[in-house]
C-alpha cells in the first residue's frame, strides 16, 4: 500500500497518502518508550485518529521522513544520540510544511525561544501534556488554514489563537488542581470516618469472633446450631473485612510494610487469578528479571492485583487477554506529572486489558469512592479508590490510559528501594512455631476498657493453659504487676482512657525491664506513623483477630528474646 519514494522539495502535502486529512501519521522522535505510551494514550483519550511511528535516532528519522510521510512531528528537546534542534533543522529542510511540535522536560526560557525561532511549531511541556491534543488539533487545524488563506488574514488569526492557547493553558491547570484538591478532600473525610467506624467496630466484631469460634468449636458434628455459628462467624469475617477496606481508602490501613519483589507478589497471585478469572480469559505476563526490590505490605499489593483484576474481568465479559507487567524505570517528568510524585526510581506494575474500555467521563470518577458503573449488587465503587489509597499511602501514584472498545491499562508507581534489603528480609522472618492443640503455660496480663474483651481474652488463654490476670487500665494493670512478678507478657489495647497502651508499655518496661508486650487495636493510630507504618519493633495484633493468631502470636512472643 505504500507509496513509492517521491523526489523532495515537492509541495509538502503532495506526498501526503489519501486519509492523511482523517489521520494523522505522526513521527515520533522519543527514547523512553514509556513517555512515547503515555503521548499516544494522550492523543488517543483526546479524539485524535493516528498512526504513529517512534523512533530514536538521527538516521531513523532521516529515514522516516522519506518513507513514512509524517503529518505532525513530535520531537523531544534532548536524547541520548540526538537532539531535538537538529532534527528540526533537518525536517525544516526536508519537510516545511510539517508541523513539529517539542514535547519535552523542561529547558529554560532562552531554548524555548531558540526552537520557536527555529521554526518549531509549538513547545509543550511534558509537565502540561494536557496542552498536547489542543497544540495538535491546533497546528493541524493553522497547517490547513494555510493552505488556504491569505498571509494578512492570517496573521490576525495567528493573534486571536495565541490569546486561545493562553487562556487554555490556564483553565486546564485550573481544573487540574482543583480535581486534585477534591480527591484529597474526599479521602481525608473517609480516612476519618474509617477510624472512627474502625475503632469501636472492630471492639464488636472481636468479641463475636473470639466467641463464635469457641462455640463452633464446643459443639457437637451434627449439632443443629452448627450451621447458624457458621453464618455468624461468616458474617463477623465480612465485616471485618469492611472496615479493612474503609481504611486502606482512607490511606489508614495499619500495614506492615517490608521490601519486597513485586514479581514474587504477581507470581503468587498468578494461580488465583486463573481460577477467578476463567478460561475466556487468557493471562500473560512480563516480568522484568532485573526488577527493583520496594518496601511495602505484600498484602496491600495483593489486594492492589486482585482490584485492577477483577475490574478487567467485569470488563471483558466475552474473554480477552489480561497482561500484568512489572518494570522498573527512572522516571522523567513526564510521567511523574502525571502522577503527581517526585523524580526518582520507580517500580511500575502494569495492568491491562482487552476489554471495553472507558470514556473520558467515567475515567474522569473512577477514583471516588462508590463510583460504579455496574448494575446493582455487582459493583460497590471501592475498588479503585482503594488501589489509589494504597498506592498514595506507599508514595506511590497511578495512571490510567483506556481507550473505548480496545481496552485499559492501570499503572501503579510504586519508589523503588535502593537500601540493603537483604538484612531486613531476613529479620522479618517469623519464627516457626507449632500451636497445635497442644497446652502451653506462661502467666499473661490483659488490659483493655472493654470489659468484654479482657473476659473473652482470658477465658481464651486460660483454656490453652497460660495463667491469666485481667486489668481494665492502666493503673490498675501496674498495680497488678507490682503484686504479680511471675507475669511475663502484657496484651494491652492502644486506645484507653486514662493511659494508653504505649505509655503503659513503658511504665511497665521501667518496673519490669525483661516484660514482653503485645498491642492489640482495631485502630492503632497512636502506635503507628503519619504513614500509617508500624514501627518494627512492635509486636502487633490487629482486631478482630481469631483465637489461633492470638495463640500463635503469645507463643512467639514468650519464645522470643527480649
Ligand atoms: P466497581 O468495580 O465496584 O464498579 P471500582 O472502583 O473497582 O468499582 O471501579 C469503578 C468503575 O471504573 C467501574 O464501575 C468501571 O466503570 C470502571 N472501570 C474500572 N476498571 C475498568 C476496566 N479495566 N475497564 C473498564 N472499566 C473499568
Ligand atoms: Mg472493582
């Protein structure tokens, strides 16, 4: 279909195959291939109908512009064996009349100047890519005035678009901030809400837990109330879940971050997807080998995975492909930008699908809470403010390129490690111990307002064989202490009247230096950082917790060195 080679300097549109007035073909001179996606999936979510052609290096783009006659150049301002003033002046010779638009990092007033002198069409900043598609449809729009009007008139017209693109320019940075601004509202409420809800929740769902599971247990095989625990029990998991969910939207989830290698948590979560997804639903994957380790909660990366996941499977309900790929890349401005996060090393996991894509309205809300698009019963909207969440809580950011009928791919950013990740992996790991049914003993303090709570609890511990003293604060716990020195582990809630948990812990590690002490919160903010980070120290049960995480935890800690 291509045509031959003409000879140059012919008029320039002359060359032009016959759809160029609907597409664009456009030459893309570029070396992160990143950046290159990002400028397509830009044009594509701006309505602009193209092919396009990315290349490199100078010969390339000699090349290039001989054979595949490029309706619109797109040049970044430096690379690694080529710069963007260069290929101007070659396109200028060899292609006039073609647009060439800079889209490139920043670089000072005086070359900006230089390049428009030069002849460039327009120089859009990849920090302000949304001034890319009206720059396009611009200088697409003045090449075809041209073409046809008088230079006077044209001239005037000139004016009229300069005073349009300023204007543009600040309504679009307007709308940015404020959409921003909105999200952060948005999230701030719900983090207060979750903690609030969380709190006094998790208190209720503890207590049904730690009860149900006992009574389950007590019963008979073929007691008839057995079922009816079983649905109880069900039901306090879900809720407990619920309130997992409210918080990781907020950004308040408690996590117990570590570094880690994003392949490892894909891999892992390879074998569920499968299953959950279908057969209709091929799965690929491209794992970067050399990938950068990063510090985070491998459960939050999972829920990240299964969310994105599962949105692509409601999206292609006639099958399709999913791709899950990691890379990790340092990232120039461009992306950064459009994730609102510093320059740096990041780790990208990457998630695509075939499926039906988004309009720009529904991609405009997808990160509010409770938006969805699916029928009743079948979508709940958190999904993706949840993965926001995360990715904001780990300083790390998002990005969304769909395109209606083909499809949509999420890329979560995540900062790369650079510390010496070997040490601290291993110190994270748990000490096997077996808490099979075995009896155990050892003489442990409770302490929590919640007078059921310190019931249940050493009812609970006391059954396994440990001697169990309960206080309901702080004082009273020291007091308890001082009289009882065979105590040899405290369990403390963090949130009381009174003390709290923290400042009993260290009261009581003054009386008893060699004391081993447990938290346990359905809300710990007083424990953990302003990144809702646990601090490693800490030994940490999170409510609503079930009766063998509370063995297998006190067996751990009473065997551990101090
Ligand atoms: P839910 O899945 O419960 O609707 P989410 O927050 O996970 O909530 O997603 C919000 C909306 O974003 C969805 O209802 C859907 O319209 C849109 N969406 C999310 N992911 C995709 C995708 N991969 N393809 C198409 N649309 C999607
Ligand atoms: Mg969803």
């Amino acid at each position: 279909m291509m045509k031959p080679v003409r000879i140059l300097h012919l008029e320039d549109h002359a060359n032009e195959p016959e759809s160029a007035a609907q597409e664009l073909r456009i030459l893309m001179l570029e070396d992160v291939e990143e950046d290159a996606e990002l400028i397509e999936c830009e044009l594509q979510k701006g309505g602009i109908r193209f092919v396009a052609k990315h290349i490199r290096t100078e010969k390339a783009f000699r090349e290039e512009l001989d054979q595949f006659y490029p309706t619109l150049i797109l040049a970044d301002f430096s690379l690694p064996s080529f710069d963007g003033l260069s290929a101007l002046a070659i396109a200028k010779e060899k292609r006039p009349q073609t647009p060439f638009i800079f889209v490139s990092g920043a670089i000072g007033e005086e070359s900006a100047i230089e390049t428009l002198k030069n002849g460039a069409t327009d120089y859009v900043l990849k920090q302000r890519l949304s001034r890319l598609v009206p720059s396009v449809k611009r200088a697409v729009h003045e090449k075809e005035e041209r073409t046809q009007r008088l230079k006077g008139q044209e001239e005037i017209l000139r004016l009229n678009v300069d005073l349009e693109r300023r204007v543009a320019q600040r309504t679009d940075e307007l709308e940015h901030s404020q959409a921003a601004l909105r999200q952060a509202h948005k999230l701030q409420a719900i983090g207060q809400l979750a903690g609030g809800v969380a709190h006094d929740f998790n208190n209720l769902l503890q207590t049904i837990i730690s009860v149900g599971d006992v009574v389950e247990k007590d019963l008979s095989p073929d007691d008839p109330h057995r079922e009816d625990i079983g649905d109880i029990l069900q039901m306090a998991r879900r809720g407990a879940l619920l309130t997992k969910q409210l918080l990781a939207m907020g950004g308040r989830q408690t996590i117990q971050p570590r570094p880690l290698n994003l392949n490892d948590i894909v891999s892992e979560t390879e074998n569920l997807l499968r299953r959950i997804l279908g057969e209709d639903i091929t799965i690929l994957s491209e794992l970067a080998p050399d990938l950068a380790f990063i510090h985070a909660d491998p459960t939050q990366m999972h829920q990240v995975i299964m969310n994105l996941a599962l949105n692509a499977r409601d999206a292609m309900p006639k099958g399709g492909t999913l791709i899950l790929k990691t890379s990790s890349t340092p990232l120039d401005e461009l992306f950064l930008s459009k994730a609102d996060l510093p320059m740096g090393l990041y780790v990208i996991l990457s998630i695509s699908d075939t499926g039906t894509g988004m309009t720009k309205e529904v991609q405009e809300r997808i990160f509010e809470p409770f938006f969805t698009t699916k029928e009743q019963g079948k979508g709940t909207g958190l999904g993706l403010a949840t993965v926001y969440g995360i990715a904001k809580q780990n300083n790390g950011g998002i990005i969304v390129c769909s395109h209606l009928a083909l499809g949509t791919t999420f890329k979560v950013l995540f900062p790369a490690l650079v510390n010496d990740f070997n040490k601290a992996s291993k110190k994270d790991q748990p000490m096997k111990i077996s808490t099979e049914e075995t009896q155990s003993t050892g003489t442990i303090l409770v302490v929590d307002d919640e007078a059921m709570i310190v019931k249940h609890l050493i009812r609970r511990l006391t059954k396994k064989g440990y001697t169990v003293f309960g206080a309901s604060d702080g004082a009273d716990a020291l007091k308890l202490l001082n009289a009882n020195p065979a105590i040899q582990l405290l369990i403390s809630d963090v949130v009381m009247p009174g003390m709290n948990g923290r400042q009993l812990q260290e009261k009581a590690h003054k009386l008893r230096p060699d004391l081993k002490a447990i938290f346990m919160s359905g809300y710990p903010e007083e424990l953990i950082s302003e990144q809702g980070v646990m601090p490693h120290e800490i030994t940490f049960l999170e409510k609503p917790f079930e009766t063998s995480a509370l063995y297998k935890m006190v067996a751990e800690t009473l065997t551990s060195r101090a």
